[in-house]
C-alpha cells in the first residue's frame, strides 16, 4: 500500500511541474495540467476523448509577452488546443494525428511526430506564439 501510495505521488509531482519547449525566439511554458476522460453516443458512434487543461506562459527572447489559460481536447484523429487570448476570446491549433500537421489560421506546419498530448499541447501553443506575436 505504501508503494501505491509513493507512486501516486510521484506521478501527480510529475504532473504539476512545468514544462517547456523552445523554438527560435519563442519558449512556452505550460504547467497545472489536469486531465478528465468523458466519452457520448453521436449519430449512433461512441467516442470517447480526453480533456487537458491548464496555464501557459509564452516568452520572446526570454521576456513573458502572454499568460492565461489553454484547454485541449484529444479525440482518435485530431487534438485541437484552445490557447486563451483573454477571460472571453481564444484560438484554437489543431493537430491531425495523420498528417502530423499543426493548422492555424489556415495556415499548416509539420512540427514532427508528438506521440505525447502534452508536446502536442506545448508545439500548439508554440506555432500560435510564432504566428500571432511575429
């Protein structure tokens, strides 16, 4: 019991702590991620999908130009990422799983193969960053 235990928290101290990614002048940092499964019947087709959300920081040459809120969604093909712009707006990248191409504002990139959700979470709000803050 007490192994659990210790596991458990290793994995929730592995969850809480920040992570960054970094890309020419853009870093990101993403951190509080939290995660919930939920699952529903559409047009007679079960789904099921996991939720991701949490803060992100973005800094150009290391100084912070934008904070607030992202939430994800991945579902079997496609995870789309809203980066908050402020308490009522937001964008969305979307990543197709497929392709391995990041689309934003129409336009699309190749950021390589993101086998985990939260590279994925961290190269969206990245691509964001080096398309909205140029």
């Amino acid at each position: 019991m007490k192994k659990l235990f210790t596991l458990c928290v290793l994995i929730l101290a592995l969850k809480l702590t920040a992570q960054t990614k970094s890309s020419g002048d853009y870093s990101v940092t993403i951190s509080n991620v939290t995660t919930a499964q939920s699952s529903g019947e559409m047009f007679g087709v079960s789904y099921s999908r996991l939720n991701y959300k949490g803060n992100y920081i973005i800094y150009k040459k290391g100084a912070k130009i934008a904070s607030q809120e992202f939430s994800a969604l991945k579902g079997k093909n496609v995870t789309t990422v809203n980066i908050s712009f402020d308490d009522s707006s937001g964008n969305t990248v979307t990543y197709d799983h497929e392709t391995k191409l990041y689309e934003f504002m129409g336009e699309e990139k190749n950021l390589g193969n993101s086998k985990k959700t939260e590279d994925v979470i961290l190269n969206s709000i990245l691509y964001y960053a080096e398309l909205m803050f140029k």
